[in-house]
C-alpha cells in the first residue's frame, strides 16, 4: 500500500496536525476546515495530505494520489483577475456552482468526498454567499477543506461556520538566482546612505541610479523565481486545468513570491541596522522605525493590484530621504 501523503517537514507531529490526525482516526473530523497561513504552497500540501487520509484510509480499495481522485475536486480562482466566479449553472466549468454540484454526487470510489477551495478569499459576493448555503447544509460524507493567506477577507458567517487551524510558512529563504546578490547591493547601498549623500551632484546620482537598479533587477529576480515555481508546480497539476486556472495559479505564484521578498527586504534592513543598534545609534533606530513602516505601507499597495516595480521604488524612494537625513 502506497504512503500517505506526507505533511510539510516543519509541521509533522506539530499540534495542530496531530489533532488532525487523531480525529481522521476517530472518524470525527469537522466537515468543514479553513486552513490558514501565510503560504499557500504549505497549505496545500497540508489540505493534500488531509485529503489523502480520508480517501485512502488503510484496507482501502482503490487508490489514487490525492490530486487525482475521483472523488477530491478542487475550485481555484481564475483569469488575471483571479476571481472564483458563481457560474450560470452546475456546468460552468471552474466555478462554484459546479463544485457545489460535484459534491454532491455519490462517491465514485472512496466511501466519501473531500473538496478543496484554493485562496478561498478570492471568492466573489455571489459565490462566497452559495458557498454560505453547502456550509450550512454539507452534502453527506463530504469534508470542505478552505485554504486562505488572507482569512479576515472571508464572510464572517463563513469563518464561524468551520473549524480553523494556522500553519506558518515554510520559512526557508527564497532560492532565487542573482537574490542573495540583491540583497548584499541593498545593505551597501544603504550604508552608503548612511555615510552621508551631502551636496555633491554625482554622489547623489550615483544613489539614484544605485536605487533604479535595484528596481530593475528586483523584477528580473522575482520573474526567474516565480518561472521555476511555475515549473515545479505545473507538472504536480491535473492534466484538464483550464487556461483560466492556469493562470490565476501562475499569478497567485507571483503574488505569493514577491510577498516573501519583501518579507526578506525587511529581514535585511534590520540587519543592516543590529550592529548599529547595539552600538546605541539612537538616529539608526529612529530610521529603521520609519523604513519598516515605509515598506508595510507600500507593501500592502501590492493587495491592490500596484505593480510590484512601483511598490518597491516608493519604498527605495522613501529609503532615501529615510537613511540620509537619519
């Protein structure tokens, strides 16, 4: 008999998957979990690996991966806007409706169901409020897993419909080609603005042009990135995914690296500025109050659709006046 889906290396025999474990056993399990984090790749694996252990129990006949079983059906937002859209009826495919519809069909192989709602924060009025209704009447033998980076988004009768559990992010750094290189160029930079611009003309055009650069290749970075996670997560994907769902996958990839990256920005600033704190650098502190704020408010820009690119050249902006007059 094949393994069962593994849980993400940092959370088998935590808490919370324990509690999980031990209710799938008892065949107690809530039928409608939200599984929240900041990402979504954990939480997929997560919501697989829960997936697997109510389709596949042991003795089972039958099995398949969990993303390919008959009876697990997945709803992922789709097109650029990456919505999760109502449908006209139960055969709009990669819609509500026909999830909705999907479940509640007898099994085809398992004893049960399992459903599957990526990002489920990206549902719009109508589908959030049919949603609502399978919440408060779940088809029989079916588990309703909900997957969200962003939980208080939900409708707040959905959130107290379903049993709720945190896993953090897997917290490795990202492994982009020329990232590590950025951040090093970042460091120096500021240090630079540390020393002091003062008046002289090429000085200050050279911390422009040094700024500039990093936007330029901040892009080229977080395009090679989300490039190989496309990659890797493509080929884990079913073969009848439709062009929408690809593409609200691959932006959600984009959405969800460029996130960690400014995460790791301001991971390094408060590096730059430790040895200076400990130094007692009282303007050093002042600065790294005001960049930290800088870069949570223009990093939630990015929850309204800015441009990346522009995101991070208002905070390089906003650096600079920051750090040079400490």
């Amino acid at each position: 008999m094949p393994a069962a889906a593994p849980w993400p290396p940092r959370l088998a025999g935590t808490p919370a998957v324990a509690v999980i474990e031990q209710a799938i056993a008892r065949q107690r399990l809530s039928h409608s979990l939200l599984l929240q984090g900041e990402d979504l790749a954990v939480l997929t694996q997560v919501a697989l690996a829960i997936a697997d252990r109510l389709l596949n129990p042991p003795g089972a006949a039958g099995q398949f991966p969990p993303e390919s079983h008959p009876d697990c059906f997945h709803l992922r937002p789709t097109g650029r806007a990456r919505m999760i859209r109502i449908g006209d009826d139960a055969r709009s495919p990669s819609t509500m409706r026909e999830f909705i519809a999907r479940l509640t069909v007898s099994p085809a192989v398992a004893t049960r169901k399992v459903g599957l709602v990526h990002e489920a924060d990206r549902m719009n009025t109508e589908s959030a409020n049919a949603f609502l209704k399978t919440l408060e009447e779940p088809p029989g033998h079916s588990t309703l897993l909900l997957l969200t980076t962003r939980p208080h988004a939900l409708l707040p009768t959905i959130r107290s419909r379903v049993l709720t559990f945190r896993f953090p992010g897997a917290g490795a750094p990202v492994a982009a080609d020329g990232w590590e290189a950025w951040l090093a160029d970042y460091q120096a930079w500021l240090g630079r603005l540390v020393e002091g611009v003062g008046s002289d003309r090429q000085a200050v055009a050279a911390q422009i042009m040094g700024l500039y650069g990093l936007v330029a290749r901040f892009g080229a970075v977080l395009d090679f990135a989300t490039d190989e996670v496309w990659k890797k997560q493509k080929a884990t994907l079913p073969e009848e995914l439709s062009d929408d769902e690809s593409v609200a996958i691959e932006t959600g990839i984009a959405n969800g690296l460029r996130t960690r990256l400014l995460a790791e920005v301001e991971r390094a600033t408060r590096d730059f500025a430790v040895p200076r704190l400990a130094a007692g650098d009282e303007p050093t502190r002042r600065a790294l109050v005001a960049a930290v704020a800088e870069l949570e408010r223009h990093g939630g820009l990015l929850r309204l659709n800015l441009n990346e690119s522009a995101v991070l050249e208002g905070f390089l902006l906003a650096s600079l006046r920051i750090w040079s007059r400490r």
